[in-house]
C-alpha cells in the first residue's frame, strides 16, 4: 500500500542523496543530474530527507537544495533549477 511505496521513496531519497553528494564532491554533474532527474521522476522529496551516512546527516535543507541546484546548473539545467527553487 501507501506505506511501503513511502517507505520505498524514502530509501531510495536517502540513497539517492548520499550518491547527489558524492557525485557533487567529485563534480560528476552529468551523473548528478540524471539522478536529480530520476528522483523527480519518481516524485522522491530528496530536499526533506538525511542521506544514509553519518557525516550526511547534519546536512541542512537549505546546502542540499543548494547543492542540487549546483548539480543542475552545471549541467545547463536552469529548468531543474529553477523547479528546485519554487
């Protein structure tokens, strides 16, 4: 039910936040959007999840977003951006 996909889009979120900043240390901006891409696909809030480990957990909303919006940007997604922002 609602429960498990909930609880699947949310472990795919903090996965998928643990490989945005991974991706986003090692400026690999093209993997990095593809899985920006993929999460809103899946309609995963990332931006309100901590990632899988324990240095990721004392991230803030706002340097996740930030971070996201980087990932988009330099990969000439002002589109994905600017969605991040609203």
């Amino acid at each position: 039910g609602s429960f498990v996909s909930g609880l699947v889009k949310s472990l795919l979120g903090r996965i998928g936040l643990s490989l945005m900043f991974r991706y986003h240390k090692t400026q690999q901006w093209t993997k990095g959007k593809k899985l920006l891409d993929t999460l809103n696909v899946l309609n995963v809030n990332y931006s309100m999840l901590k990632g899988l480990f324990a240095g990721e957990s004392s991230v803030s909303r706002c340097r996740i977003i930030s971070m996201a919006a980087e990932v988009f940007l330099s990969c000439g997604g002002v589109e994905g951006a600017l969605s991040l922002m609203k």
